[in-house]
C-alpha cells in the first residue's frame, strides 16, 4: 500500500475544528434522509396551501350581511343589496336580536348629528357601516381586546412552529446518539475525538438544520402572503418574528442539550421513547400554555421569562403589544444563561454515560460519577 | 512499545482485571488469548482510554498516553459499529478527516484501503447493506484509514471467510513491517498460531502466560517425539525410559528425554530405515489449555476471592 504511507498522519483536529466535522455529517446526513426531505416538502406545501387557500376566501364576494333596523330609521339603509334588513319595533328588540345571532349587527335611532347607531357584539360589520350613507358610531355590545382571530392563529402558530422543530430535529439528535452508542461506532469516534465535539457538533448541526428548516418556513408564509396581497399582516408580526428566531435558535440548543444527554443514558433505540419523555414534555409545554393562557397575561408575563418557554411566550407577548422594549432583552439573558448552565449539565451527562452499555443510567449516576467510566 | 503495567478493573464487586501486565513490541503481531469473558475487551478498551483502569498505567514508547496520542491509534472494538446509512467510502473519508486528514487526503485513503481490501464495487453502498464478512472488512479498514501508530484490534477474523482472512492478515502484517505494534484478540487458535509473533494468554483476569510464540512453545513443550520408520515399532514399548504415547504399525508418539530419545533413534536405525523424527512442538491450542488447566470454568463472578483463596 505504498499510496498511503506516502500521507503521513497528521496531527488531531482542534476542538472547534472537530466539532465542525461532527456537525458537517450530521447536517449532510439528515438533508440527504428521504423522510426529511418528504416532510419538509409536505410542511412546505401545507403552508403554502392554507395561505392561498385563506387568501382567496377572503377575496371572495361577500353575501349579503343580515341586519336589524329599527323602522324609524329604516330609510338608513334602503338601498343596500349588501344587507339582508329585517325591521323591527325598538332598540330593544334590535338587540335581543344581535344577542341572539339572528343578525350580525343593528342599526338603531343615534343621538345627533347622525341620527343613526350600530350595534353589534364583538367587531363593527364593514358591510353594515359602509352600507351607511353616514358614518354611525358603532357600539360593542361584547368587545374583544384585539382581533381574536388573527391573535389566537399567530400565538398558536409560534407554539406549533417551536414545538415541532424542537420535537423533529431533538428526537433526531436522540435517536443519532443511541445508534452511535449502540452500534458502538462512538468508540471509534471517541478515540478520535473528545466528547465534547460529538455532543457540541451533534447540537451544532441539528440547530442549523431545524433553524434552516423554520427559515424556509417563514420564507414561503412571506412569499405566500406578499403573492396573495396579504402582506398588511407582516407589519403585525415582523418584529415579533425576528425576536422568535433569536429565541428559537438559542431555545433550540437548550433543549438540543437535554436531548442528546437523555438520550445517552439508553444503550438501545428501543428504549430511547421513555428516556426522552421529559425532554418531550418540556418541549410540549409552551405550545399547551399560549394554546390555554393566550388571554392570561400574567401565565404569558411569567413564561416568557422562564427559559424553557420564553422562545414562545416572548414573541407572543411582543406580537400582543403587552411587553416593553426592555422585557426581550432580560428575558434574552435569562436564556442564554440558563443554555449555558444546562448544556455544560447535559455535556457532563453526555461524557459519562455515552460509553457505558448496558442498562440505562440514573442522572444522579452519571451526573455523579467521578472520572471512572 | 505499548506497554500495560498492573492494571486492573472491577465493575462493581466483579473484578474483571486483576494486576495485568504485559508489551506490545515495535513491529510485532501480538495475539491476545483468552477465553469468552477473560477480560480481551475490557483490557483492550482500556489501552484505548475508553474506560479508565482501577489501577495500573498504560504508556507508549514509556509516556502516559493522553488523548492526542491515543488519537493516533487505530481500533476495532468488539461490537462492529459503523453508520449503518452511511456509505462505506464516506464513512471512511469521515474519520479519516476527524483524526486531522484534510478532504483530498481523507479520501484518498478511503480509497486505497477499500480496493486493498476488496471492496471496491461496494464502495457507493451503505454499510447496512453489505454482507457481514463485508461489513467485518469495513471495520477493519476503519481502524486503518489514519495511519495509526498502534493497533487494537478486537477480534478481526471472526465472521471472515478463510480468504479474507488471508487479505486481512497480510494488511495487519504490513502494518506490523512499518514499524507499528499491532494487538490483536482472537480465539481462533489456528489463525492466532499462524500469524502472530507474540502471544499474551488471559484467563479469569489475569494473565497467564506472555512472550514470543517460539519461547512459549519451548516453555511449554513436552518431551514427546514422533517416530516413522519403514518396519514395526512394537520394541518401543521395552524400551527403558520410554513411555509410549500412540503406538501403530509404523509409527509412535513416546515421551523420554533427549539423551532416551536419541537412543532410541539409533536403535531405530539399527533396525532399519527412519523415515522421520521428530520432537513434538505443542501447537497453540495445546499450551492454551494448559495454561488455563487450573481454571475453573470462565465465569468470573466471585472468581477473585475464590482464586485468592485457593492461592
């Protein structure tokens, strides 16, 4: 083999350096997976779809709205096709009938200079008040803090976005580390690198993958929008959303840690479903609390200063307009502190059971083990 | 030289190792003996720092080893792991990069030891879909692809068909021409016999028996002969100082020492015509036995105290 004795070998790899090859392979490796490739692609087009989808439905002809007019105003709104008018006596009865749902809204007798009123429950009628030939005052019978709508699908969307990403790539991050383990290639792996690359590379690669994947996840719902003439709703969320890739990245690596330690602990994939439920749970949590508490602010004030769910919590409270420019930021060192601590935790646990086989190891164990394994 | 001093190791109250010595020379083919659960692996993982010994030291060329020079070494463990979804040259190229070679050079390396080990058209295909004898090939070139400056190497024959066997030995032995100190653990006796230069000999943790193959033989050889001869050997059995083994028509096997078993040669002659003779050297398998005739059976639970005991 004259060829290779021609190269002699070379010294060791840096630390950063190896920890950059760990992630190249890992990135690699997961962009080349069919499935990845197959359910980015679904996600992608589900996206899509539901904006193009939301999009043409609301350029769609509106029906005819259907209304109660008191009879003495009812010259108000004769003429209107848009308006589907049923008369009755007195305001009263106007709405008796608006709290009933029988009519979206109500016009009745005003006090000067216009002479007319709408009453509706929860958001003035647009067809009601441009059908008008004066502009009413508008009277909420039930108001709603902001556009109920709109507030509820980006809160649940950020939750949804964070918890998928973290579950997809953390169960990958899992699932890699008990196969090194029981495939035992982390021994080759190991008598080349330290085990800190491994786990620094594993969190490295599967971050830029996850974070890759949420980027193009905003890219088609911008484009998406922008196409079908919705961007008014990018105004609303685009500073919330710049603040939900800072957390989400650093979110990330703070549960990618406890992920890649869970999983450490088992020396077979069959047993790594159990060993990573509380990981999961963590990950589930904030998803559960916007989904539950979207109109508590103080369960959102406190979570979005907890680390595990502030890469949700903030972001939403910024969108809501409840958060002052200085919160972000606190909430941000909180973050990145609580990261550190966490990944040094799970880096230890990592080191000290990654090698042991057999059955799985007790946190305790392997948190206090001294160098023996 | 690689070069173990009193190690020992216990997982739990199993000692596993107890007071393990021996060397690995510059050069030299060391076969590592035992039998299933002596110890082959842990020692073996020891030497690569994968688990920490008790007490005991592990030093090259008379250093500590420390991470960067156990970078250096090449190692198959036990269980075969490779990726299984990745393919086998880029799996290779990969940790021919992560012990420093850069991308042109990785590769190359890939490259030349998966055509010397015949793998060639397999080398697109993802381990997972190589056959096992394949597979065990793979592994080996895995240990191989850095230049290693040792080699430990866990078992590399088993699983392999007598003609990669062939292939793999002369790699190994290459290796061992350069100048690099190859450990390897079998218990195919017959390979270990063929191959090695050296041979260490464990048993319940401790071990029994270590040095070159010759000396080993000669240590342990017996005074037996082997005698062929063209008439009948019946008057062997008169012979003062004989002791006869086998006998057949033409041939015996009869332990005496050497001044008996010239007398008996010349005595042959005398009758007629010798068609051969020799001392019986013990084959490996032989001396393997013997070494471990005083052990109980390979179950090491409480076998300390119990040896301790009988000592």
């Amino acid at each position: 083999m004259s060829t290779t004795t021609s190269h002699r070998a070379p010294q060791a790899p840096s630390l950063g350096r190896a920890t950059l090859l760990v992630a190249e392979r890992e990135i690699t490796s997961q962009v080349r997976s069919k499935s990845f490739l197959i359910s980015t692609a679904v996600l992608l087009v589900a996206i899509l779809a539901g904006i193009v989808i939301s999009g043409l439905m609301s350029q769609r002809e509106p029906g005819t709205t259907p209304v109660a007019v008191v009879a003495s105003v009812a010259d108000s709104v004769s003429g209107s096709d848009l308006l589907e008018v049923t008369e009755v006596a007195d305001r009263e009865a106007a709405e008796e009938a608006v709290r009933s749902g029988d009519v979206d809204a109500a016009v009745v007798p005003g006090g000067e200079p216009l002479g007319v009123q709408v009453l509706a429950m929860d958001a003035a009628p647009d067809a009601v008040v441009g059908a008008l030939t004066v502009a009413p005052e508008v009277e909420l019978l039930d108001p709603a803090p902001a556009d109920g709508g709109l507030r509820y699908l980006i809160t649940f969307a950020f939750g949804l976005v964070f918890m998928t990403s973290v579950i997809g790539s953390g169960s990958m991050i899992a699932q890699n580390t008990v196969t090194e383990k029981q495939s035992r290639i982390v021994e080759i792996l190991l008598s080349a690198v330290p085990a800190r690359a491994l786990l620094g590379g594993k969190i490295l690669g599967n971050s830029a993958v996850a974070l890759g994947q949420t980027a193009a996840i905003a890219a088609v719902a911008v484009l998406g929008l922008v196409v079908t003439g919705q961007d008014d709703v990018l105004t609303l969320i685009g500073m919330p959303l710049a603040w939900f890739v800072v957390f989400f990245a650093i979110g990330f690596v703070l549960l990618a840690g406890i992920f890649a330690a869970s999983a450490s602990l088992v020396s077979r994939v069959e047993d790594t479903g159990s060993v990573l439920q509380p990981a999961i749970w963590l990950t589930m949590v904030p998803y559960f609390l916007v989904v539950f508490f979207n109109d508590n602010e103080l369960v959102l004030r406190i979570m979005s200063y907890v680390p595990f769910t502030a890469p949700v919590g903030m972001p939403v409270r910024l969108f809501l307009n409840e958060a002052s420019w200085w919160e972000p930021l606190v909430a941000l060192v909180v973050l990145v502190a609580a990261t550190l601590a966490i990944t040094a935790l799970a880096a230890r646990v990592y080191e000290r059971s990654v090698l042991r086989m057999g059955g799985r190891v007790a946190v305790r164990e392997a948190l206090a083990r001294s160098a023996d394994a | 030289m690689l070069e173990l001093q009193g190690v020992s190791r216990s997982f739990g109250d199993r000692r596993v190792l107890d007071d393990v010595s021996f060397t690995v020379g510059q050069g030299r083919l060391t076969g590592f003996v035992g039998g299933n659960g002596a110890g082959k692996t842990t020692t073996m993982r020891i030497i690569l720092g994968v688990l920490a010994p008790h007490a005991g030291t592990v030093t090259l060329d008379g250093r500590p080893l420390d991470g960067a020079r156990r970078a250096r070494f090449g190692y198959m463990p036990e269980e075969r792991g490779l990726y299984p979804k990745m393919k086998l040259a880029e799996q290779l190229t990969y940790l021919a990069r992560l012990h420093g070679f850069d991308k042109g050079a990785a590769a190359d390396r890939a490259h030349d030891l998966i055509d010397r080990l015949g793998l060639t058209e397999r080398a697109g295909d993802p381990v997972e879909s190589l056959s096992l004898g394949n597979q065990q090939r793979a592994q080996v070139a895995a240990a191989l692809v850095h230049q290693p400056e040792v080699l430990v190497l866990d078992e590399p024959f088993s699983g392999l068909d007598p003609m990669a066997v062939e292939v793999v030995q002369s790699v190994l032995a290459e290796r061992a021409a350069q100048g690099v100190p190859v450990l390897f653990s079998s218990h195919q006796l017959d390979v270990v016999e063929r191959l090695c230069d050296d041979l260490v000999i464990i048993a319940g943790g401790r071990i029994r028996a270590a040095g070159s193959r010759e000396e080993l033989r000669r240590a342990h050889a017996t005074e037996r002969h082997e005698i062929v001869v063209a008439g009948d050997m019946g008057w062997l059995r008169d012979e003062p100082g004989a002791r006869v083994d086998e006998l057949a028509a033409g041939s015996a096997v009869f332990e005496a020492d050497e001044a008996t078993a010239q007398r008996v040669l010349r005595e042959a002659l005398a009758r007629g015509p010798v068609q051969s003779f020799a001392p019986l050297r013990p084959s490996l398998a032989e001396i393997f036995r013997e070494v471990i005739t005083d052990e109980e059976p390979a179950d090491a639970a409480g076998r300390t105290q119990e040896l301790e005991a009988a000592r």
